[in-house]
C-alpha cells in the first residue's frame, strides 16, 4: 500500500467521522439547545431527522455526480458545504435556522462520504482492499460511542454551538488535503441522469426515514407514520422496478448478482442496523433500568469502544487464517450471544463481568463490520465500481439511521414490561433479527473474499 493510498484513506476516513459524528451529537445536547432557543427538549429531534433525511436523499445521486463533475471537485465542494454549513448551526439564533443549517450539512455529507469512499476503491488494488477498509471502517466504530460524550460535555461546561464548531478546523484542513491528494475520478459519458428513478427513491428513502422516526417517537404519531410507511413501500417498489428495466440506470441494482457483495448490502445492512442501536439504548437501559447517573452510564459504555480498537490489530490475521465467511458468521452469532448476554443484566452483576461482556460485544462489532467492508467489493468489476458504491453507501446509511429507531420501537412495544423490562425486550429482539445475517453469511462460499485476504490461491468468482 503505497504512502499516496493511505493518505487518501485517512483523509476519507476524516471526512466520515466529521459526517458520523455530527448525526448523533446532538441528542445529548437537545435540552441546552432547546433552553437557549426557547423550545421544547423534543422537538430538537426534528435537526437530527432533517440531517438524515437529507443524507439518505441524497446519496443516489452522488455517483451520478461524481462521473459528470469529477471526484475531487465534487469531494472538495462537499467539504467546503458542511464546514460552512457547520458555522451557521452554531450561529443559529431559532430552530427553523438550526433545521436549514442541518439540512445544508446533510447536503454535503451526502457527497462527501460516498464520493471519498469511491475514489478510494477506484484507486486501490484488490490486495490491498482489506487495509485500506482498516482506515474506512473506524469512523462507524468510534463516532457513534465518543458522541455522546463530545455532545454532552461541551454542552455542560462550553456551549452546544462548540459541537458544530469543531468542525471548522477540520474541515478547513480536509479541503486543503481534498484538493492535493483525491484524483480526479470521472466517466468520459457520465450519460444521462435518471431523473425519475432519483425521484422515486428520493421519496421512498424520504418517507421510510420519516415514517419510522414517526412510529418510534415517545409520542407517535400514528396516521402520519403510517401513512408515510405506506407511500415508502410503494414508492420503493416503483423505484426497484424502473431501475431494472430503464437503460441508464440512477442505481444499476443488476450488481446485486454478485453474492459478496449482496451479503454486504442487504445482510450487512441489517448488521449494521442492530448493532448501531446498542450504544443507544445501553446508556438509556443503565439510566432507566440501573437508576444510574448519566456520567456513569456514559463511562462503561466506553468499554465498547475499548473491544472496538484492542481487536484491530487481529482481524486481518483472523481472516487470512479463518476466511472471510467463518470470520463473519462467527462475529455475528457471537453478537447475537452478547445481546441475550445484555438483556439479562441486573444491576447487582459484577462490575468486571458487565464490563467484560460489553468489551466482548465491542470486539465482534469490530470485527464484523471489516469483514462485511471488506467482502463487499472483493468481487465487483472496477468499471461498475460507481454504481455499487452509490448502492452501497445508501443502503449503510439507512441501515446506521434507521438502526436506532427500531431500537426506540422495540423498546415502546415493551413498554408493558415496566422500564427495565422494556430494554430487555429489545435486546432480545435485536438478537433473534440478527438471524437473517447469519443465513445470509452462511450462504457464502467458503472462499469468499480469499483474494482481498491472501487467504490461499482461490477467490470466489463474480455472481458466483
């Protein structure tokens, strides 16, 4: 892996953490901001809804942007918008303004995440794809744990507006390096764009968004999210038939023939999904459940993030030694397993076996979020690289947002349980959901991913 390649996939990894971060460090800080505009605590909620919304909306039309405008001027303007879409939420001086900045930072962290993330596997080589995934996949990790604690922190002792300020110099240094170090990636006939298949899975995406935030709020609102699930459906069914047929497709969704990466996109996803709700509700579960402080809450969730990072050096070898497959069905039941583990919890556990289990659950995480990355191109064709990283990142993207609020949904369908109850109800069903990865990873070949890996001589063959 050359000096240039690493430096390109810090760099994107930079740009994702800016991009994770700021979709979930406002929950925390939702009572400062709602006191200093003059609004109620819940409804601060809608500039996270705006913000993924925006993102998810989004993110089909980037690969088409990326072929017609070029990568590195498409990446750099992305950059440029959130930073400077950055400034404006910490200036905001009433909700609706805080809404239009978020939204404005959806728009570029739409384009800058995929867009960076294609640039990356169009540039690298097969045999190196797995260390680059390394730099790629540690943003998902660490930006969902550490947010909560950003968020809240500057909040109590600073002000909310320094949880948008941070990313000014960082963004200022990322458009510097944006614009020496990301090729110029583009088609010679990007085509046409697919305006109505944009259109379809624009308002699909938008109305599943919406329609779940709405059933999963403390106080839902039933005919509005049901009514936004029922034109998500049909929307999205409209959409998957056009883009089978027309000729130019928004999303080439034919690449979903190719099994590695199917598994990623759509067993990956519900992965992801499941796994991005337990740092939600552990701290909620501890609070409600425990009756402990948030701080305390706070501090032993970190012990997720300490399985996240003491694994790394070891998935790589894990891989090569074991194979791909093995490797995810593996981190997947163990998942499972650790989930069951959470829900019988009780306050009088011993601190080191809490601690030591929540480790655990950081470590399969980890482990099987690499896997799934680094499976998910192994097969697919450079020349159709664009279109499954558009693919890919939207379907990621709903999957790590739409995560927490069938977490909140689960835990409002065990309400009867009582507080604690309700959260080990949850868990439980988090676990049984993750059953359809398991099928799906057992599924694979054997020799899955084994050319990514240098794991032996063979590799599994395209759509095969």
């Amino acid at each position: 892996m050359t000096r240039g390649a690493r430096r390109l996939a810090l760099l994107v990894a930079g740009a994702h953490f800016m991009e994770f971060l700021d979709a979930t460090v406002i929950a925390p800080a939702a009572p400062h901001i709602a006191a200093d505009l003059g609004v109620e605590a819940v409804t601060v909620n809608v500039t996270v809804t705006a913000y993924v919304l925006t993102i998810a909306v989004l993110i089909p039309i980037s690969g088409w942007l990326t072929e017609r405008f070029g990568a590195r001027r498409i990446f750099a303007v992305a950059i440029a918008v959130f930073t400077l879409a950055s400034v404006g939420c910490a200036a905001a001086v009433n909700l609706p303004m805080l809404v239009g900045t978020r939204v404005l930072q959806g728009v570029g962290g739409a384009m800058m995440v995929p867009v960076g993330r294609l640039v990356v596997m169009r540039t690298t080589e097969k045999t190196d794809l797995v260390r680059v995934i390394a730099y790629l996949t540690w943003p998902a990790l660490v930006a969902p744990l550490v947010a909560p604690a950003v968020g809240g922190f500057l909040s109590e002792y600073a002000s909310w507006r320094w949880i948008f300020l941070i990313n000014v110099p960082l963004g200022a240094i990322a458009l510097i390096l944006s614009l020496r170090l990301v090729p110029d990636v583009r088609a010679d006939d990007p085509g046409r764009l697919d305006r109505q298949g944009f259109l379809l899975a624009a308002l699909g995406i938008a109305a599943l968004v919406l329609g779940l935030e709405e059933v999963a709020a403390t106080r839902p609102n039933w005919p509005l999210g049901i009514g936004a699930l029922a034109v998500a459906f049909t929307c999205l069914t409209a959409a998957v038939r056009h883009l089978l047929r027309s000729r130019q497709p928004l999303v080439d969704l034919r690449i979903l023939r190719v099994r590695t990466y199917r598994v990623t996109a759509l067993g990956g996803s519900v992965f992801r999904a499941v796994i991005t709700a337990i740092p939600f509700l552990l701290p909620l579960f501890f609070q409600l459940g425990f009756g402990w402080t948030a701080a305390h809450a706070g501090l032993v969730v970190i012990a997720l993030f300490a399985g996240n990072v003491g694994i790394k050096p070891a998935t790589t070898p894990l891989m090569r030694g074991f194979g791909i497959r093995a490797v995810m069905l593996g981190s997947v039941l163990a998942s499972a397993a650790c989930l069951v583990g959470i829900a019988f919890l009780r306050d009088s556990t011993m601190p080191v076996l809490l601690v030591g289990l929540l480790i655990l659950s950081g470590i399969f995480r980890s482990v099987g979020f690499t896997t799934y990355n680094s499976v998910a191109f192994a097969d697919v064709p450079t020349e159709r690289m664009t279109s499954a990283n558009t693919l890919m990142s939207t379907v990621q993207e709903l999957g790590g947002g739409l995560g927490v609020a069938v977490g909140a949904l689960l835990v409002r369908l065990g309400a009867d349980l009582g507080a604690d109850g309700a959260y080990r109800f949850a868990f439980l069903c988090l676990a049984v959901l993750l059953a359809i990865p398991a099928i799906d990873a057992l599924r694979l070949p054997r020799e899955a991913g084994n050319l990514v890996t240098g794991r032996g001589r063979g590799a599994a063959r395209p759509g095969s």
